[in-house]
C-alpha cells in the first residue's frame, strides 16, 4: 500500500511533480455530518434522524458535533428581528 508523502498540512506528493491538496479529517467530517444534518432538516435522533444514518447512538453524535464545533444555524428570517 502507497501513502503519498506529506510536504506540510495542505498539500500531498502523489507522483514526482504532482500536488493535491490535502484536506484535514475533521474537516471532511464537518462537512459529512453537516451535510446529513441538512438532508434530516437537523434531525439528530429518531429513526429518520441524522444519527440512524450515520449509524451512531444520537448522544455520540452530539458529543461528536460539539468536537466539530457544529451548531444549527439560526434561520435567515429570524436574524431581522
């Protein structure tokens, strides 16, 4: 198994010449867990809810979530008030 080697925190060397970025773990799982939290309309637990599919227990994915630093956001329509 071939790992590219790291040059600093951004960026990979797959191939001599070759750069990728590199994105940190806890940022793709931000984005996941943010992208099932939209699809459930934030729906942490239930059986439909974010959890259920991500196949955690609904307080391991809270825990999860605030180690991520995500919150719900606060609807648009609220923030004229």
């Amino acid at each position: 198994m071939h790992f590219p080697a790291l040059d600093d925190q951004t960026t990979a060397v797959n191939a001599p010449g070759e750069i990728m970025p590199v994105t940190p773990l806890a940022d793709m799982e931000r984005v996941y867990v943010e992208k099932i939290l939209n699809a459930t309309h934030w729906r942490v637990s239930g059986r439909n809810g974010a959890a259920a599919i991500l196949g955690l227990k609904p307080t391991t994915l809270i825990s999860r979530m605030k180690k991520l630093g995500i919150t719900k956001p606060v609807p648009t329509d609220l923030l004229k008030l």
